[in-house]
C-alpha cells in the first residue's frame, strides 16, 4: 500500500463522522469539504450547513453508496 491508493469512500466516511466540527455541506451539490473553505469547490456555491447533525448524516450517505465526490484536498 505504498503508492497512492484509491479513494475509500468508507474511511473518509467515518473520519469525517469523528469529526463533524471540521467539515460542512455544500447546499448547493451536498459535497462534504473542509470547515475552512470558501468556496465549493465542485460547484462553487457558497451556501454550506455546518452543523454537526447534517454533517455526519451526509457523512454516513457518502459512505453507504456512490454518490456526489468528496474533494481528497479537503479530506487531507
Ligand atoms: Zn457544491
């Protein structure tokens, strides 16, 4: 496992779901990017849900099936 393995949509899941504080969803495509972000970098929306409760509930969605992207930058 030493060169750069694919997304795991799973463990992105779950590490953003311990720490729903750090992330917010876009409202514009439901992307999960970092706390710190200005911009939407799928969509470029500027309208996020920080909350803990939509946060790890988009979280557990992203994690249960193939759906909208989670940027690896803002997964870092
Ligand atoms: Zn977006």
């Amino acid at each position: 496992m030493s060169d750069s393995p694919p997304p795991n949509r799973a463990a992105a899941a779950a590490k953003i779901a311990a720490n729903p504080s750090g992330y917010k969803v876009c409202e514009g495509c439901d992307s999960i990017v970092g706390s710190g972000a200005a911009l939407c970098p799928n969509c470029h929306s500027y309208r996020f849900d920080a909350t803990p409760e939509r946060v790890t509930l988009q979280a557990r969605i992203l994690g249960s099936r193939e759906q909208t992207s989670v940027t690896a930058d803002d997964l870092g």
